[in-house]
C-alpha cells in the first residue's frame, strides 16, 4: 500500500497540454526573470553607494530583503495557488516584477531601491514556488531534465544580469537605468506566459477544510525541515555571491564591468551545471553522489576565495559555481522525488524554498558584519565553507529508500 495519502483526482497533464517548444521557450523565459534584479546590484555596488550613501550592511539589504520574501512568500504559494490558478498566479508574478525594475529608475535613495528589491522578490517568489510543482505535471516523464532546465535558466539570468547591467554604466548609461532596463524582458515573459498557459486549468473550488488536507501535513515532517536547511546553507552561497563577489575583487583591483563578468561567469557555470547535473544523475535514483561532488567543488572554491583569491579566479569561479548551480538543481529534483503526487511534490518543493531562501537570506548580511569586524571578506568566505560542510552531513541522510518512510502521510 502505498504511503502517501490519496489525494483529489488532477485532470490529467495531457487533457491540458502545452505544445512541447511553446512550454520549454516559456520556462526558459519566464526563469531568466528571476535574477537579474539580484545579480545587477553587487558590480554596481560602489556606484549606489555613492548616490545612495548605502554602507554595507545597508547594501546587503538588497540581497537580504528579497531572498527572506521569496522564502516568505514560496510558503504562501499552496494557498495562492489554489486561489488563483498557475496562469494568473505566473502572469501576475510577473507584472510584480515588471513593476519593480521599472521604478528603480526612481532609485536616488536607499529607501526606494529597497521597495523595488521588495517588490521583486515577492514577484519572484510566488512564480519560482508555482514552476517546479507544473513542470512536474506537464513533463512528468521528464522532470529530472525540466528541472535541470529551469535552474539553468535561473543561473543564466543571473549571468546576464551581472553582466549587462554594469556594461551598460561603462557605455554611459545612468545606473538607475541600467538597473530598470530589466522591465523589458519581464514584460516579454509575461505576454508570452499569458499566451502559452491558457490552457491550463482554473483554481477549483475547494472548502476550507479540504484545501490543506494534501499539503498541510507536510510541516510537520522533520524530512521537510532537513531539506529547507540543506537548501538554505547552499543557496546562502550564492545569496552571498551575488552580492560580494564582485565587492570583494574590486578591492582587488577589478572594474565593475570585470567584476560584473566574474559574477556572470559564476552564473553561466552554475547554469552549465544545472543543466548536465540533473541529466546525469537521473540515470539512477540515488542522487548522493552527485550532491557530493558539488558540495566538494563549493569546498574548493570557497577555499580559494578565503586563501588564494588571486591564483587563477577564473578557474576557481568555474569550480565554484559548478558546485552551486549542481546542487541548487539536484536539490530541487531530490525535493519532487519525494513525493509522486505532483500537487504534493510541488507543495514540497514550495516549503523547501521557503525555509531555505529565509536561511539564505542572512548570509549577505553575516558577511557584511564580518567585514566590519575583520576589515576584510576571508572570514565570510570560510563561516560559507563550514555550512557547506554541514550540509555534507544532512545530505548523506537522502537515500532514496527511505522517502516514503520519510513523508508518511496521516493514515499513511
């Protein structure tokens, strides 16, 4: 019998299908939204800093704020679905997120800038908690890859968003308009994602009682919990990154735009590796090793940022962001293997990112303070690699044998 408690019969994701290269062209585009408006604020740091009079702590906020509200808000995601169906809840992410880059261009304070930082990452958080749960719907037989696919191009947005944003100050555009600049593509996404997911299901009506009754049991599993840490510590990685990777080199003589090109080659590894990673591992059900190798990359980078930064970075980014975009993808895939229940998988996956984006939202933050108090970024570097360690430990608890013992239902 199986252990996971029957739940209300899904129309099938056939009886609903997206055509294949519409669905994949609207995954890839709505996903490079997603971090942009993160990855364009760390080489650009000194130019807000001026304007704004930010100092580092305060900076950190623009990391910090939006990665709590995306954990905040992936937790909100089961009842918002429910509400407002995929379609609307995606559209409308979106148009949030529009919202936020176009009044950066407004951004002459640090209060303004942190409103926009706010208003993305909720944008950002209601949609990255709707699209793992529909990819594994739509492309069950493919989840593994999908997911690789969707976390590739979250990683690729952070690319060219570290990328293009300082690009654009050094050919003369005005900061606040090389950051609002990103309103564009998301209202692309958005008309495309209105066209393409017309065909999926309104929200059903459902009582009160019965709108939890396949999810609401998932906070109370310790598994849940294990995975939000594992997901935090790691992305605390990249939290942490985003916002002083780029800091940290042009205290070693780096450019912004140099600097910006650092960020964005750490963002097309991770990406490189959020693809192939997933690909590989699902070759077989146990996704340890894998998860092993990447955390042993994140080791090694973390190690040669706190003690060799400047003995080949390029190469040290490479090993570094294959270590981050692996493990953030395979994270997600072991999350939906839990459960083969695509609205209990998502819901899952959702409370995954939760927990975990509100964990890795401090690790700008502890950085920055560690600056202050050690005047340089070694100590921020290693507090990283013992996380990393850490969750070398959790992983080592993910077989794949005990899953459904993991997350019994009630009655299961």
């Amino acid at each position: 019998m199986s252990s996971i408690a029957p739940a209300h019969t899904e129309t099938p994701a056939a009886a609903h299908a997206i055509p294949t290269a519409l669905w994949l062209a609207t995954v890839v585009l709505v996903t490079l939204n997603l971090r942009p408006f993160l990855t364009a604020i760390g080489p650009l740091g000194p130019q807000i800093q001026s304007a704004t009079g930010m100092d580092l702590s305060t900076l950190s906020w623009l990391t910090l704020l939006p990665m709590a509200l995306m954990g905040v808000g992936a937790w909100l995601t089961p009842a918002a679905l429910r509400r407002l169906g995929p379609r609307r809840a995606v559209v409308g992410s979106l148009a949030v997120i529009a919202l936020g880059c176009a009044l950066r261009v407004a951004g002459s304070s640090a209060a303004t800038l942190l409103a926009t930082a706010a208003l993305c990452g909720a944008g950002v958080a209601l949609v990255q908690g709707v699209l793992p749960g529909l990819i594994k719907r739509q492309s069950p037989a493919r989840m593994a890859q999908m997911m690789g696919l969707y976390s590739a191009a979250l990683m690729g947005g952070g690319a060219l968003g570290a990328q293009v944003s300082p690009l654009a100050v050094q050919w003369g555009l005005d900061w606040r308009l090389a950051l609002a600049l990103w309103t564009a593509p998301a209202l692309l996404a958005l008309a495309l994602a209105r066209h393409a997911l017309r065909a999926l299901p309104a929200p059903a009506p459902m009582a009160g009682a019965n709108a939890t009754q396949d999810t609401g049991w998932l906070r109370r599993r310790p598994r849940t919990w294990m995975l939000m840490a594992c997901f935090g510590l790691i992305n605390g990685g990249y939290a942490a990154m985003v916002a002083w990777l780029a800091p940290f080199y042009q205290t070693h003589g780096w450019s912004p735009a140099q600097s910006g090109g650092l960020v964005a080659l750490l963002s097309v590894a991770q990406a490189g590796a959020a693809l192939g990673l997933p690909v590989l591992a699902s070759r077989q059900a146990d996704r340890r090793p894998w998860l092993g190798f990447t955390l042993l990359c994140q080791i090694i980078g973390l190690a040669a940022l706190a003690w060799w930064p400047d003995a080949a970075p390029l190469l040290n980014i490479v090993i570094l962001g294959i270590g981050l975009g692996g493990c953030f993808a395979l994270m997600m895939v072991v999350a939906l293997d839990h459960l083969p229940h695509p609205t209990q998988a998502g819901a899952l996956n959702a409370l995954m990112q939760g927990g975990g984006f509100l964990i890795a939202a401090l690790a700008p933050y502890v950085i920055a303070r560690l600056h202050q108090f050690t005047g340089g970024f070694g100590a921020g570097w290693l507090a990283q690699m013992a996380a990393v360690l850490v969750v070398c430990v959790l992983v080592s608890r993910l077989a794949p044998q005990r899953y459904a013992q993991a997350m019994r239902a009630p009655g299961g």
